[in-house]
C-alpha cells in the first residue's frame, strides 16, 4: 500500500465514525464460523477445508486462550484477556484466571478440584474456506490443543511435514475432515470428534482468479468474529452472576461483587473431562 493509499484510507475510516468494517447481521456473523459437528442422530461424516495463507508468512494456527463456563445455564467459551499466545500471562486483568488462582491457593483440595473449572484452556483459530459452502467466503476454525497429542493440530501437522506448504494458493491441498459422534464423559448424549484428516490432491485454491483474490485479500482477523467480552462480563461469571446488558449504562451489570459467598458461583461437576469436550459453538 502507498502512502497516498494509506492517507486515503485513514480519512475515510475517520469520516465512517472510526469503523469501516460493516456490522455483520446475525445470521452472517454465524456463517463466519466453521463447525465440525455432526447433526443429531448421524454417527460419521466429512467436511472438506482448505487452509488459508497469511499474509505476512506467519503460521496460520493461532493461539487464543479460552474460559470454558457455564453462563445463564449455558456452556460458553470466554476469551482469557490475561495471557498471550504462549499462555504467559500478559498483564491484562482477568478476573476468572484471579478466580483459579484464589481457590488454588486456599489450601482445600475441594477448592483446587474446583479450580479446575476456571483454568483457560488453549485453542487454534484458522481462516479456512468451506468447501461445501464456498459461497460463505472466509470462515474461522476454532479446536482445541490436545495435551495428549492426539488432537486436531497433532493431525494436520504431519500433512504439512509431508506435502509441505498445503496452503499455498496454486500448489496447496484441501483437507478432509472425517468425523465420528462419541459418548460423553458423563455417558449422557455424544459429541463429534475430528477422527482424521486426509490431504487431497494439490491443486489451486479457486480457479476463479477474481474469487481467490476476494479470499487471500481478507483482512478479517479472528477478534473480528470472536468478542473478548469486557472486565465486567468476566468479573459477574467469576462471582457466580449472570451478566445482563445495561442499555442506560452502556455496560454488563450484576448484582453484589463483594459477596464472597457466591464467589465462584455454584458449578460443580461440568460432566466434562480433562479430555475438554467441545462443542464447536462459537460462542
């Protein structure tokens, strides 16, 4: 980009209020997210990607630190705003990861157990295409790092040692996803697991040239589509509230944060193990 360029857009991005992207309707945030689960009652499936390049030659996986708790009933994943993608800790206040850490030093091993809960957990997000729904454009990937190494990640990665480079754009591969529903931990209901990836042929990304440059010009980056929820959302999950939208004040409220006996909330036993079952909802 030249200078000229670059003055250009700064002026029309101050003129549109700061922002220049768009809002996104509910229903085109969703097809920003690429899942790979299966529909309820199908046992196996597949699902085809093709992994896109960066711009700057940095690796596509990116690692983001998530929550996973239970909001209002429901299992969500919060971003942790407190460490950076090694998983050191960053600066940033993070009032889940200050609830970790209080009840792991109580001393209780009931507390520790609990703990447990409120650690972050690491995830990879990609720009993918979805071949099944290209139409859709440039989706983002969301799985989890498998400390046993048996995860996605651990999957893919051998395919890049092998065939190299399979984003390139001309020379690259799709990947096949193959997919397989499971029981639950808890024995109640199933998940899909990611079973195994297989590389395809190589081939280009798009034969269209005017539609592989629309998808390797995007700048969308994955805080576009995954919200790091603010101070106060995180502070009312930690003491065990549910955060609710305050349109007089513009910000999450919640009920007595100094109350130490709702610190932590209630949640005992998630039915989720240390294998971290996931849901894939990007939530």
């Amino acid at each position: 980009m030249s200078s000229l360029d670059a003055v250009l857009r700064q002026y029309e991005k101050n003129q549109s209020g700061g922002n220049d992207k768009p809002k996104l309707s509910q229903e085109e945030r969703l097809q920003k997210y690429f899942a790979t689960y299966l529909p309820q009652g199908q046992k196996e499936g597949e699902k085809n990607i093709r992994i896109l390049p960066t711009n700057d030659g940095s690796s596509p996986f990116k690692e983001v630190y998530f929550h996973e708790v239970q909001v209002d009933g429901k299992w969500v994943k919060l971003m942790d705003p407190g460490k950076n993608a090694d998983g050191t800790l960053n600066g940033e206040r993070s009032p889940l990861t200050e609830l970790e850490h209080s009840l792991k030093s109580s001393g209780n091993s009931k507390d520790a157990e609990i703990a447990r809960q409120y650690r972050s957990k690491k995830f990879y997000i990609v720009k993918v295409i979805d071949r099944d729904n290209p139409e859709h454009g440039v989706k983002f990937w969301r799985f989890k790092w498998n400390y046993k190494g048996d995860g996605v990640i651990d999957k893919i990665i051998p395919i890049f040692q092998k065939k190299g480079d399979i984003t390139d754009p001309q020379s690259g591969r799709d990947l096949t996803l193959v997919l397989k529903s499971v029981p639950l931990p808890n024995g109640k209901g199933n998940y899909t697991v990611v079973s195994m990836v297989m590389a395809e042929d190589a081939s280009p990304l798009s034969t269209d040239e005017t539609q592989m440059k629309e998808w390797l010009s995007n700048t969308e980056t994955y805080t576009d589509v995954y919200s790091q929820k603010p101070i106060e959302y995180l502070e009312a999950v930690a003491v065990g509230e549910t955060p609710v939208w305050n349109s007089d004040l513009k910000k999450y409220t919640y009920g007595d944060i100094q109350s130490e006996s709702t610190f932590g909330g209630t949640q005992t036993d998630s039915g989720a193990s240390d294998e971290e079952v996931d849901d894939d909802l990007p939530f």
